[in-house]
C-alpha cells in the first residue's frame, strides 16, 4: 500500500509518517519547500513539493495511493482567514475527486459538526461535508484541546509568572490530546483501510487550568498565578498578545463555543489518547 501524508513539518504530520515508514509502507510526503523534504527522504519517504492549495499538484500526488492525511493547516497571514479556509479545503476536495483515492483521514476538530459559531473550526465543518460529498471514504479525526497549546502560556509565564485563562472556571478539568496520539491515531486508521466513513472523538487525559498552570510553573521552577480574561477582553487580550483585530475575533468566538458547551463531542465513537501533559511541558520548556 502507498500513502500520502501532508503536514509533515508540523506536530501530527510528522508522527503519521514516521509511523507508516517504521511499518514498512510506501510514503509520499508532501512539503512546501524541498529543502524541509530532504530529511524524509533520507528516512525513505518520496518527497513531492505541493501545496495543498494547487489542485492539479496534488492530485497527482494522490494518483494510485490507497490513503491521504490531510489537515488544514492556520495562516495567520492571510488577508482573509475563512476565505483561505475555503479555497483551501476547495482544492483539496477537488483533488481527492480527480486522483480517485479511496481513503482520507482528515485532522478535524471537536466542533466541526457546527456550521458556525465555532471561529477557526468553522473551515473544517466545510472541508468535512465537502471530502464526504464525494462519496470518499472518510475518517475524521475530531480532536480536543492540544497539549501543546501550553506553548502560548509560555512567554507570559516566564516573563510575568502569570498563565492567561480564556476557557472559563478555571478548576474544572477538560481532556486535553497530545499530538503525538493524533499523529498515531491518523497512522492506525490509515493502515485499517478505513471500511466505513465515520468520526472519532479523540480526547486525552483531563487537567484543569490550574493543573496545567501549576505542571509548567514546576517545569520553570516558579510559581505561576492563573489570571481570568472574561469574555468581554478576549479580543482585547488577545490583539495585545500580537494577533490581528480580525484574527482576536475568530478565536474569541471558538473560546465562547467552548464556555457555552455548544462545542462538544458528538461523534460515532471516542478514542483516548494516554500522553500525559507532562511530557509535553518538558519538551516545551527544554526547546
């Protein structure tokens, strides 16, 4: 069997192809910049320079594979963030219909289920409906809060000694999923073969805010003092931190999904990851 995973510079890119190449699959890695290949190539893997916004580019990438890992990845620089949701989830879609690929497990996330009210999930209720109205094959993923969205809090940790809360109280524990759990999750059901389209819920150990802040004070060696934003300075905040008036907007409204619970599982099973915070606060704090 072959496979084709994009992403593969990032956190859950990397671990689905590492996992197929360690199984002995036949990998088609796809980057951007052919300098980042090089390393992929040396591990095995066939390296193809495309965008997943050229359509005609990454169909033929597809052309005879048995599966395709495929996410949407931010661009914070886009003039229009939904807009180059769009166009991006339309090239893909576009290129899985032209390259007849059976299977494709796609990154999405606890909330894209709803049409809207959901920011930067809002694009991946798209791309999923979208994959699914080809009559492909499709796995999924619909992963919970990152582990790794720790690195935010970093910065003001250590330069203040405080850890900025935008998801309500901060004592009530919600599952939080390691990449590296995603990355192997999206492996698995790659190598399954995916028999039947479905949504998996994928959520990880569960940490309140005040575990996770007290878990990267001790990482820092230093006590670290959890600050509420309420929801009426999100947008505030979050322009202060370095984001895009538009952009603060778009996050702020995904933080009100998740204090409201309109943002919740609702998929055909759930899967727990085991990766506990704690590794990825050391690695984080050691790069």
């Amino acid at each position: 069997m072959s496979f084709v995973v994009a992403g593969v510079t990032g956190n859950v890119g990397s671990v689905v192809a590492a996992e197929l190449l360690a199984k002995g699959q036949k990998v088609k890695v796809l980057v951007r910049d052919a300098a980042k290949g090089a390393e992929w190539s040396k591990k095995g893997a066939e390296v193809v320079v495309a965008g997943l916004g050229d359509k005609d580019a990454l169909a033929a990438a597809l052309a005879g594979a048995q599966g395709f890992f495929v996410l949407l990845p931010p661009n914070v620089a886009a003039p229009d963030f939904y807009a180059y949701q769009r166009e991006t989830s339309d090239s893909i879609v576009a290129a899985v219909k032209a390259s007849g690929v059976p299977h494709v497990v796609l990154l999405s996330s606890v909330g894209a289920d709803l049409p809207d009210g959901t920011g930067p999930i809002k694009g991946l209720h798209h791309l999923e409906n979208a994959l699914r109205a080809t009559g492909v094959t499709l796995t999924a993923i619909r992963a919970g809060y990152f582990q790794e969205n720790v690195a935010n809090s970093l910065a003001p940790a250590k330069n203040a000694g405080i850890f900025p809360n935008f998801t309500g109280a901060p004592d009530y524990p919600f599952p939080h999923i390691a990449t590296k759990d995603i990355g192997t999750l999206a492996a698995v059901s790659l190598l399954e073969g995916g028999q039947k389209s479905e949504i998996i819920d994928l959520h990880g150990p569960a940490y309140s805010v005040r575990q996770v802040a007290e878990k990267l004070g001790a990482a820092l060696g230093k006590a670290l003092q959890v600050v509420d934003i309420p929801p009426e300075a999100h947008v505030s905040t979050l322009v202060q931190a370095g984001l895009r008036q538009d952009h603060a907007e778009i996050f702020a409204e995904m933080y009100r999904g998740f204090q409201s619970g309109a943002i919740a599982p609702r998929g055909d099973r759930l899967v727990e990851g085991k990766t506990p915070i704690d590794e990825v606060i050391q690695a984080l704090v050691r790069s």
